[in-house]
C-alpha cells in the first residue's frame, strides 16, 4: 500500500481475489524467495468464484445475442499462427516452445483458432450457415511484456479477453458494429453499475500509417484505404449515435486492421485515469490468408466480407483492476466472494445466545440452498464495532444481516446494503411473524440487486459456498 491511498493490488488481496507474490506464502518465501514477476496472477477463492461468476454472465448474454460459444486450446502449433501472419508480424510478443522437435506457441490471440472453427462449420453446413456469423471465447491468451513493465492486474503477460470474431458482408458491417456498441453499454450498465455518459467514454479511432504499410501493417495500400474509409464513416456515426467524443490515432492500428477503441474515464488510486476498453477491430488480411473469401464467393456468391475482432470488456484482469479502484474493492452483489455476510451479536445470556445463533443458522443454510455465497460470524456487542471495521476493510460483502438480542426480541432482520450510486451502506428492516416470511424477503431484496444480470443474461449465477472463514 503506498501511503494511504490503496490501489487495485491491495484491494484485490483484501478481498482475497488474487495473491499478493511478495507476501502471502510466507513459509515457502523464505526457502525460495519471492515468485514474482511472471506477469501470470494468480487468482485466489475469491477470484475464483468471482471469474466463474462472471464467465457464467459473458457466456450467457452473448449467447443470447447470437454468439456461437466456443472454448479453443491454450497451445497451438506455431504453423497455425504461421498461417494467420503472427509469426511474421507478433513473434517478438509471443512465447514459443519446442516440444519433440516440433515449435509451438501460446495462443496471443483467439482469432486463428476461431477461423478454423468456422471454415469447418461452413464446409460441414454450407450456405445454412447464416452472416454475420458471431463466435465468442472467454479466450485466455499469453502475450510477452518486458519483465520491467508488469504491474498488478493492470501489465500482465497472461490475461482472460471476453473475444469475439464477427464473419460480416460488407453490408452489415455498421449494423454489426452499432450492436456492439450497444453490447459495451449493456455490460458496463446492468453489470458493473457504470452508466456510459460523454463525461466518461470516448472513442478513438487507430489507423495505420501509410509509409510502413507492407512492413507493420500488413496488407496493400488499397485494403488498407477502403477499410479506414468504412470504418471512419461509422466513427463518427458513432458518435453522434452516442453522443461522445471521437479521436483519431495515425500509424496505431492493429498490424492486421484499423480499430476503433473504446476509453473510459474511472476513478483511480493516482487521481481520475483513462481506461481502454473494448474494441472493435477490421482485419482484411486474415479472411484472405485462410482462404475465406474464396469459400463466400463458393457458398454466397460475389460478395465481400470483412472480420471483426472485438472485446466488450477486453481483459478481465485489467478491467478488474481498474474496477477495483473505481468502486474502492466494492464489487456487485453477482461478482462478490461473499455475497451475504450473517453477523450472529451474542449477549452472554445462553438462551438468547442459542435463539440468535439458531436463527443466524438457518438464514445461513437457507441462503446456501438458494446458490448463495454466504459467511458467518459470532460477534458481541463491545466486538462488533472492530469486527465491521475489519470486514469492511477486507471482504466487504454486499449485503450484511444482523441478528442481536433486538433482532430476536422483535422479530425483525436487519439489513445492511451496499449501494454503489451512493457508495455507502443503505440499513433496512424486515419485520416478519414467521422466519420464513423473512426469508422470503430477502430472497426478493438480493433478487432486486440481481436485476440487472437478470436482465441481459436472463439468469443471476449462483454459485453457493460457506465461506465463513474468510469474515
Ligand atoms: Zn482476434
């Protein structure tokens, strides 16, 4: 932590999301020294059931937007990224292994394995398979940073992408792109509470600079010039759609395409920073290097196509970075490792003690048989101001029930909920004749804070565990 301000590496570790390398496996540590600096973190049980939470949402809502949900191979032979150009054009930023006199790579991108995918759908199905033609991965992918530059979740030489490659006829392609705008705004707003606005997205605009085409940017100056001419139209239909600010980068687009990028402007430990985003990306070399322009012709007819490369988040590890930092570690109630906390105030007076513990219990057991994930904690009058201090500063679950003396005496829960509008606690009380009627309560209240999953994914995951130790 550098002074008092946290950054997203402290807040990760507080919420046990991923391991801090330098000071979390201290016996093995001081045998072998620090394990940092790979660039791979390493997710701990909180990032754990906070990644598979969110791969069950990514899978879900692009499914539900006609995504064809594929899962491709970490490792490929180098002849495939031979074919795609990468060995030409990306060696320097990939890892190469040589296993039996034979060199493959870690995947850097999806993209060629995604093709394979749909050459052989095409070649199985034939014209039934209909344009545009979405495939999407949640793609984990290696890519070499200098050992110097990694940083936390932000610079990191393996990352998860939400990846999608778009199959398009020329004459979809703004369609195809409006939607994916549409997509951004969707994530951000009914999953992470970040309502898009001018004030905090804009896009910019990467094009490739004409003297090093052939050389960095593969491909001929005439594909080059027609894809930057389509792709500029639509920037700044765009941003007029959206009203928000466009820019335009020469000599940064990708080696194989112009781009556009989406930024957005988050809160940060070092003051208000941009962060990229999602992006959408043309590529005119990649259908020709595997031959798909030959199979359209074949199967539709004269017809041009382009690919879409596009992210909506982009990495998952720097987005939850940059997230972390925005909401100071309060993530929602769907991604949370602990999503309910139950705080059991005891007396010192046995028989209330036993009526609080056994009400705390079975709110427990009946939340866990709902698919939540759940943390009990004993505490006592005189304690519970220093156990909330230090589950507020650690775990911070969304949604914390109190069950004291009053709480019993009463019949009532209350209710303590986190509210990222107005980033504090909201208290509530429910006042019930039978527990169950208090469950059921609940149950609508942490429904209420599920809503906007529900919405674009059509379910909330669930995904129960008793995480108790961790309060
Ligand atoms: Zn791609």
């Amino acid at each position: 932590m550098s002074g008092t301000v946290k950054d997203h590496i402290d807040y990760a570790y507080e919420l046990d999301l991923a391991i801090k390398p330098e000071s979390s496996v201290p016996i093995i540590n001081r045998e072998y020294g620090v394990f940092s600096g790979p660039g791979v973190p390493l997710f701990s049980i909180g990032g754990g059931y906070f990644r598979h939470a969110l791969q069950q949402i990514l899978v879900n809502f692009h499914s539900r937007r006609g995504y064809l949900v594929v899962e491709t191979p970490l490792i490929a032979s180098s002849e495939l990224f031979k074919l795609s150009g990468h060995m030409d054009f990306y060696k320097s930023n990939m890892f190469i292994l040589n296993i039996e006199d034979r060199e493959f790579v870690l995947k850097p991108m999806n993209c060629p394995y995604h093709l394979l995918i749909f050459l052989n759908h095409i070649a199985r199905f034939r014209s039934k398979v209909k344009l545009p033609f979405k495939i999407f991965e949640i793609g984990r992918v290696h890519r070499f940073e200098p050992s110097g530059s990694l940083y936390g979740l932000l610079r990191v030489r393996g990352f998860t992408q939400d990846d999608a490659h778009i199959i398009t006829f020329e004459s979809d392609t703004l369609n195809v792109i409006l939607n994916v705008f549409d997509e951004i705004k969707l994530l951000l707003e009914s999953v992470f509470n970040l309502p898009i606005s001018q004030d905090n997205i804009r896009i910019r605009l990467s094009l490739s600079d004409k003297n090093l085409i052939g050389k960095d940017f593969m491909g001929t100056i005439e594909e080059w010039s027609s894809a930057e001419d389509t792709l500029e139209k639509i920037t700044s239909i765009i941003a007029e759609k959206y009203g928000i600010k466009a820019s335009i980068g020469v000599g940064e687009a990708a080696f194989y395409g112009p781009k556009i990028d989406i930024i957005m402007t988050l809160k940060s430990s070092s003051g208000v920073k941009e962060w990229q985003m999602g992006t959408i990306q043309f590529d005119f070399n990649l259908p020709r290097r595997f031959k798909i322009y030959d199979i359209i012709r074949e199967v539709y007819g004269d017809n041009r196509v382009y690919i879409i490369h596009r992210a909506l988040i982009g990495s998952i590890e720097r987005f939850l970075g940059g997230y972390l930092e925005h909401y100071r570690g309060r993530l929602p109630l769907t991604l949370a490792p602990i999503q309910v906390a139950i705080i059991a105030i005891k007396t010192g007076d046995w028989e209330v003690d036993e009526v609080i513990l056994d009400k705390t219990i079975n709110i427990r057991e009946k939340l866990l048989s709902n698919g939540l994930r759940v943390g009990l904690k004993e505490s006592t009058k005189t304690s519970l101001p220093g156990d909330i201090r230090s589950i507020e500063s650690t775990i911070k679950p969304p949604i914390i029930i109190y069950i004291g003396a009053r709480e019993v005496r009463e019949s009532i829960l209350t209710i303590s909920i986190f509210s990222h509008k107005e980033m504090k606690r909201i208290s509530k009380t429910i006042k019930y004749s039978s527990l169950d009627e208090a469950l059921t309560e609940l149950e609508n209240i942490i429904r209420g804070e599920e809503e906007g999953v529900i919405k674009i994914s059509g379910f909330a995951p669930r995904i129960p565990a008793d995480l108790s130790h961790m309060l």
